[in-house]
C-alpha cells in the first residue's frame, strides 16, 4: 500500500504539470495572438529609444508639455514616411518589378556602350572597346544563366507584394512611437525591474548597454543609410537615372551593412559625364561626392560611442529581418542582432573577469 506521504506527493506533482502546462498554453495562445504584431511593437520600441533625447529636448522648450512634444514628433515622422520615403520607395518598387519581370521573360539585357565615349580624350576609344567587350561577353552570360534566375523573380515580386503591407506596418509604428514617448520614464522601469529579476547584478548595465546600441544602429547606421539613400534617390531623379529608386535602396542596403554607396555612386557619376554636358554633369558629381562621403561626416555626430558590432552580424540582421518580416525587416533585423550581439559579449566579459573563489581543499 502506497503511504499518505506518497499520495500527497503525488497529487502534488499532477497539480503542478496541470499548472505549468496551462500556463504554457496561455503563453503560447497569447505570442499567437500578438504575433502578427511583433514587428510593429519591436520597431516601434526602437524608434521610441531612438528618438526620445529628440522628444525629451523638445517636451523642455515646450515647457514640460509631454503629449504636445509627442505629437509634433509623430506628425515630423509621418511626414517622412510619407513623403520621401514612399516616393523612394513605389520608385523602388517599380525598378523591382521591371527587373523581375524581364527575368521571367528571358529578356534581362544590359545596355550597349554610347558612341560618344569615343569622344573623350586619350582613353576614350579604349575604354569604348573595353566597355563593348564586356557588354558582349556579360550578355552572352546573361542569356545562359537567366533561366535559372526565374526563382529569383518570383522572391523579388513577393517582396514587392509586401511593400505595401511593410508601408501600412510603418505608418502604425510610428503612431505607435507617439503613444509610448509619453511613458518613456514607465516603460524603462519595468524593463528594469524585468532585467532585475534575470540578471540583479548587471540589470542597470544591460539596460544602458541596450540603449545605448539601439541608439547606435537606428541613429549611426540606420539612420544615416536612409539619409544616404534618400539623397541619392532624388539625385537619381534629377539626373533622369533608370531605375532611380531601385538604386536608392541599393545605396540603402550598401550603407546598412557598411560597404559604402561608392559602388552604386561612382558608375552613376560616370554615366552622367556620357550622358549630359559640364554644366549639369558637374553640380551632379558635387552633389554624389557630397553623399558619398555624408556617413563620414554624420557618423560620428550622431553614435555616441564606436560600433563594435562586426559587419558580418549587421549583414545577417538585414537578410534574416527582411526574410522573417519583410520589408520592416530590412530595419529592425540588424538592431535587434545587434543589441542581442553586445548583450551577449558584455555577458561573456562579465563571466570571464569574474573572480574565482580560491577552493581549500581538506587534509
């Protein structure tokens, strides 16, 4: 016969797997239910971060006016998002879908070298040759391997599919970031209290740490890519570019894993030159020259302390967030790697320059 003591022991333990596994449910019910707004949430939580020494600084001239300071903030971003950014970003959409839809017909072709740069002086006849040379040989490759990039077409017209959707997830991000700036102060003193109970002795240096990369991403990397490629998208259109917004992203997308945007600039400044006489040709080159080197310059204006986050990481946020969220991804993917990135090496740090206790061993 079983003893009371085993009865109670267990019934105890029934009780507790029926506990634990209700509670997992509602876990699990409630990330179902919240998931579609993951993104939204999560990007809205960095912008928050992002902009709030913006939203405290302008809350004081306002004379302590919170929600008025808020508001003002949101409409600034609306604008942006609005504005430029969707501009850039249907001009984007429409390169995609042209490119895709050449793709899938077979008919991807490049374009052929212009007679005028025979013209130029000492190089010009050479670099004609050249440049026809490569057009043959690159078109002949193109015809070959075309077949087998119709898969990638298909990727490119879902990801212009989910423009539309990622524009909407933008716009409530941002209506979202104009609800929570209010509770700034409310909001960090529950993620302290919530870090407090994981990690009580570091919880203040980690919370700090967070801020202090969301900030860098968004602000150093992020937000200076986006500066870049809409600068470069409007030179594009002045300078009457194909495909004006499609490069726009590839500066965009150059900048966030830091490579640069020399590599989409310097080709565009070239054909300017073969395109269009001194006078327009000239301020156009300023200009790209000027956007070229603007990450230099901003950068370190606006990052707080140097990135130490490798490229690599960067690089794997931007393809997982865009793979995982779409066009939203694009942003939030390197920020929330990144934080995860300095979360874990501070940790790491920590562990190893944690003393370790001298063991006595008994005689």
């Amino acid at each position: 016969m079983k003893t009371i003591r085993q009865v109670l022991t267990t019934d105890g333990v029934i009780q507790l797997v029926i506990r634990l596994g209700l509670l997992g449910l509602l876990v699990a019910w409630t990330f179902l239910i919240i998931k579609p707004f993951v993104p939204i949430l999560t990007w809205s939580a960095v912008l928050a971060v992002a902009f709030y020494p913006a939203f405290s600084w302008l809350a004081k001239i306002l004379g302590g006016s919170p929600r008025i300071a808020a508001a003002i903030l949101t409409v600034i971003m609306l604008g942006i998002v609005i504005g430029p950014a969707a501009w850039l970003g249907l001009s984007a959409v429409d390169g995609i879908r042209d490119i895709a839809s050449q793709i899938s017909a077979g008919e991807l072709a490049l374009r052929a070298a212009p007679e005028q740069i025979k013209s130029w002086p000492l190089i010009g006849q050479q670099l004609y040759d050249f440049w026809n040379l490569a057009y043959t040989n690159i078109r002949a490759v193109l015809q070959e391997v075309t077949p087998y990039l119709k898969p990638l077409a298909g990727f490119m017209l879902s990801f212009v599919g989910s423009a539309g959707i990622g524009t909407l997830q933008f716009l409530l991000s941002v209506l979202v970031t104009g609800l929570l700036f209010p509770y700034g102060p409310q909001l960090a003193g529950a993620i302290r209290g919530f870090l407090f109970r994981i990690v009580p002795e570091q919880s203040e240096h980690f919370l700090e740490l967070s801020g202090a990369t969301i900030r860098a991403v968004s602000q150093g990397v992020i937000g200076v890519a986006i500066i870049q490629a809409l600068l470069a998208g409007i030179g594009f259109k002045l300078a009457a570019i194909p495909s004006a917004g499609l490069l726009a992203i590839l500066v965009l997308l150059l900048s966030i894993v830091q490579i640069g945007a020399v590599i989409v600039l310097l080709p565009v400044v070239i054909w300017i030159w073969m395109d269009k006489d001194m006078t327009a040709a000239l301020p156009l080159t300023i200009f790209f020259v000027v956007v070229g080197l603007l990450d230099n310059i901003l950068k370190p204006l606006v990052m707080g302390r140097g990135l130490t986050t490798p490229t690599l990481v960067i690089l794997i946020g931007v393809i997982g967030g865009t793979l995982a969220h779409g066009i939203i991804g694009l942003f939030i993917g390197p920020i929330i790697l990144a934080v995860a990135w300095e979360l874990a090496a501070a940790w790491i740090r920590i562990e190893r320059a944690a003393p370790v206790p001298d063991v006595v061993a008994d005689r």
